[in-house]
C-alpha cells in the first residue's frame, strides 16, 4: 500500500491543464478531434472540483488506448431511425466525440417535436454525465442521461458483480442562472473515488463494498478486486437495473457484464451505450413556459431557504475559485502524469 506523499502540490491554469490533456491524449495515440473532446472533459471535471472525473482520468484513458480497448482515429455515424430519435455509432471510440456529433441533431429534434432521445452506441466511455446534461440544460432543455460500464457493483443480497456504477443525470434549465444538474452513480459511490484513495494508501468506509470472498473490507484495492455495493440498499439496485436496460437492451448495446467480457481481461474502460432524453418545455407547455418555470424557481427557493444546498451548487463554486486561481494537482498524479508521452 502506497504512503501519502510529502512533495508539494503542482498549480495550473485551466489553460495549461487543457493542453496538458489535450498533449499527453495526443501523444497516446488519439485523433486531435477525439483529444480535444476528451480532454474537455477531463478540465471540466478538475475546474469543478470533481478529482475522481478530472485530470486523473487522464491515466485511465492512456491505459484504455494501450491496451487496445479504444479505436483511436473512429469517425462518428449519425443517423435517424424515427423522427423523435438520433443514433451515433460511435466506431469504438471515446464517447465524447460522439455525443458531440449527435447533440445538434438532437437539440433540433427536441425543439421541434418537444421530446427527443440520442443513443449513443458502440463507445468506451470513463467520464462523469454531468457535462452532457448541463450542455442540453444550458440550450433551455430539460436532460436526463444513463449509462452501464463494466460488472462492479453486486446487487442489494449479493455479493458478486451484476450492475455496473450505472450514473443518472439531470439537467434543468433556471432562466438567468447555472442550470440545476445532478449527477450521482448507483453504487455507493463513483469507482474512480475508491482509486483515489488506494493511491493514497487511504481506508475506505467498510460499507463502500466487498473484497473477492465477499466479506466487508476496509481495504480500497480488496474492493477494486472484489465487488462495490449499491447505494441505497435495494432502492439503488433497482434503478442499477434500469439504467442496465434503458442503455443496454433498449438500444442494441451491451450490459454491464457484456461489457466486461467483451475487455477480455485488458483492464480498459466500459464499453457499450448511452441513452440521453431532451425535453423542451415549450413543448408541453407553449406560452405558459416562463410561469412554470416561476414555480420550478419557487421549489429551489424553498429549499435554500433551509440553509439545504442544491445539487451541483458546490461544482459551480468550485467553478469560480478554478477560473481565477487554476486548480491543484497531487504532486504524484502530476508526476505520473507528465511521464506520459506528449504529443504536442
């Protein structure tokens, strides 16, 4: 087990962490049009102060393109199956890209019809949904977004992995303000948070999983080999499952258990799809669109009121501190980090 390490920490502008990604992305091996969206979405996630979905991913998604899990160069398919639907085959490659090829088409389609759905198939996908949703939400649209990864979580009674961390996210748009967006895994918590603690020789809580004989542990890289829990109990093993069919079965891809067979033991990232739903409000509710979304106001009122905080209010307080002052990499990540090869 590693000790934490004593070094100091390493500041960088966003600037400097966007090429810092978008170079070492390159230097893997990946098309610029991939790099670049990746390694949008690697910034996000450290501008916002979300370290299991930020630059540490960078490591995740070198190993992924090393051991051949990702096609490096896949050029985006878009089509149309139905008039409320747009479908991205996404030719084996990041899914960022993809969602970016899609999303116009479903921008249009929602505004057109009020409802419409992207599937987003045949993609390695690492990173949180957060970005996709508040970038629906951001254009006026409500968004929800699922995905299956690899078998790591065991269902509520069991012990063994079934369900993947299978996330849900929401995006709903406040008029003159952020966008209220949630984000949050089905398993007890996001894989990528029990890495971070077994690079820092760090416990974690005895309720996050299990170790391969299926005991409770404590011991990050026991539940890394073993199987995570749901949260929730059976509640969040329920809603594991149907994200497992919304973004599974329904769109012709793959589960969480398909996914891990078809890696073949290379240790890369999920492979499989994403189900993405816009709604435009106006479609519902024509000229009484501004009202309701008055009363939607009110509820969040209501809430802050308590001194509660809403989802995604601390992202974008982080967001703030991270656009004047850059942000703060682990003096061992940044190491491992610029030992990648660089393409720029």
């Amino acid at each position: 087990m590693s000790t934490p390490d004593a070094r100091p920490d390493v500041r960088l502008s966003l600037d400097a962490l966007r090429d810092l990604a978008r170079g070492r992305l390159l230097g893997a091996g990946l098309s610029r049009p991939h790099a670049e969206a990746v390694a949008e979405t690697m910034v996000a996630g450290e501008r916002d102060g979300c370290a299991s979905h930020g630059i540490y991913r960078l490591l995740v998604a070198a190993n992924s393109i090393a051991r051949g899990v990702v096609v490096v160069d896949a050029e985006p398919r878009v089509s149309e199956p139905a008039t409320a639907l747009v479908r991205v085959d996404g030719g084996g490659g990041f899914a960022q890209l993809a969602f970016e090829s899609g999303k116009p088409r479903l921008i249009e389609k929602a505004r057109a019809g009020g409802i419409a759905a992207l599937a987003i198939t045949n993609v390695v996908h690492f990173a949180a949904l957060w970005p996709e949703v508040e970038a629906l939400a951001s254009e006026g649209l409500v968004a929800l977004a699922v995905t299956p990864s690899h078998a790591w979580v065991a269902p509520a009674g069991g012990t063994r992995p079934v369900f993947g961390t299978n996330p849900i996210a929401f995006g709903w748009p406040r008029p003159g303000g952020n966008p209220f967006v949630f984000d949050f895994a089905t398993s007890a918590v996001a894989r990528g948070e029990i890495e971070l603690h077994r690079r820092a020789g760090k416990p974690v809580p005895d309720d996050w999983g299990y170790d391969a004989a299926g005991n409770s542990t404590t011991d990050a890289e026991a539940v890394l080999a073993g199987a995570m829990r749901t949260f929730g109990g059976h509640k969040g093993s329920a809603l594991a499952a149907m994200v497992e069919l919304l973004a599974g079965p329904l769109i012709g891809e793959m589960t969480s258990r398909e996914s891990l067979v078809a890696d073949a033991g290379r240790g890369g990232s999920p492979i499989g799809g994403e189900l993405i739903l816009a709604i435009d409000p106006a479609g519902f509710l024509g000229d009484a669109v501004a009202e309701h979304l008055k009363r939607a106001e009110a509820m969040f009122a209501a809430i802050e009121r308590q001194g509660a905080r809403l989802p995604s209010q601390r992202r974008y307080a982080a967001r703030q501190r991270s656009l004047a002052d850059g942000v703060v990499l682990p003096a061992a990540l940044y190491d491992d980090i610029m030992a990648l090869p660089s393409g720029e």
